[in-house]
C-alpha cells in the first residue's frame, strides 16, 4: 500500500520514531497493516484537517487506523514518544546541547539539569530565550544567579502547532483526543526534526 504524502514520513524518520515503539508481544495476532501506514494515516489526519472517515483510501480503513490511536492513547504510548527534549539552541537555532527527561519532570527542573554548570563552557552567554513553560520568577532569578543570564520568554510552540489544520480549531468531541492531538502534533515536529539530524 502506497502511502506518499508530505506528511509522510521518511525512512530516517520512521527509523527515529520506530526506535521508541514497544517490541509487538510474540503472542500477538500479526498485524494485517505495518504500524509505518499508521502512523502515516494519523499524521496525514493531523496536517489535513479532515475527519476520520476521510482518509484517502491508500491507507489503512480509517476504523483501523482509529483503533490504533485509541489503543495508543490506551496504553499511553502518545506519552512515551513525547518525551520532553530540553535544547540549547544558538541563535540560528543549531543545537549546542540537548537533554531528554521523563514527561513527567517540570520544565524548570530539566532547564535547570540543562543550564548547570554552563557558565563554564559559554562564558559569553547573557540572554535566554525560552519557552512560555520555562516562565516564572523563581527560575529567572536562579539563571541571574548561576550565570548573571537574563531569562526571556517567548512563545512559538502554538505557531508550530497552528501548522497543522487539524489543530486551526477544536474539532474533537473528548478532550483527551484533542490534548492527545497536540501530542502527535509535538511528536511529528520532534521526528522530523531527529530525522534531519540522522
């Protein structure tokens, strides 16, 4: 089955993404579609907009791909690719370290695990542009007092999620599919962007 859309993913993609999928059960029944479609199918959903029972017949029937992304949000497997990924960035956006924590760390804690001991390797650095979840006065005044760093939030996550149509507006009935959504949404970004750099 052939599945070439530019949300598709790519084979550097798929292999990222694949590398955090749980091992099928050895008494499992065998899948009748490679999860690769799926996957497909689901992020094809998210950029597009369109409902479910539109999905173009190349892929999988949309009850199967349903099912499988309700069997994800049922065993919490959205949760486990999400991983939060902590990245110093210079100002063109190239890495200059990453740290990866458990999705359940408070985004201060994991800046905090990343920016220690930073001084050291970029005694230049005076300002920090980060994200609306790293805000707050408490971690704004440790960066002042681990670098003399001033901290300033802003805000491109939603600018980012607002690219796929699926998420221009609440179309979903449960709210868990809708948060679960933007989790796809943060998914894809990350593998695509892990995909670039393999």
């Amino acid at each position: 089955m052939s599945t070439n859309y530019p949300s598709s993913l790519s084979d550097g993609e798929w292999d990222c993404l694949q590398r955090f999928l749980p091992p099928r059960s050895p008494r499992g029944k065998l899948r009748r579609h490679c999860l690769r479609t799926i996957f497909d199918a689901i992020f094809y959903l998210l950029r597009t907009g369109c409902p479910w029972r539109y999905l173009p017949s190349d892929f999988p029937p949309w009850q199967t791909v349903y099912y499988h992304f309700r069997q994800f949000c049922r065993t919490g497997l959205w949760v486990h690719l999400w991983r939060k990924r902590h990245l110093l960035v210079d100002t063109l956006g190239l890495p200059l370290m990453v740290y990866v924590t458990p999705a359940d760390m408070h985004d201060t804690q994991g800046a905090r695990r990343r920016l220690s001991g930073l001084k050291y390797f970029v005694p230049r650095l005076k300002k920090i542009w980060a994200d609306s979840a790293y805000r707050g006065k408490e971690l704004a005044d440790w960066c002042q007092a681990q670098g003399d760093w001033d901290l300033e939030v802003v805000e491109r996550t939603f600018g980012w999620l607002s690219r796929n149509r699926r998420m221009s507006k609440d179309y979903e009935r449960k709210v868990q599919t809708s948060e679960t959504l933007i989790e796809v949404a943060m998914i894809l970004l990350l593998v695509v962007r892990l995909g670039c750099w393999a």
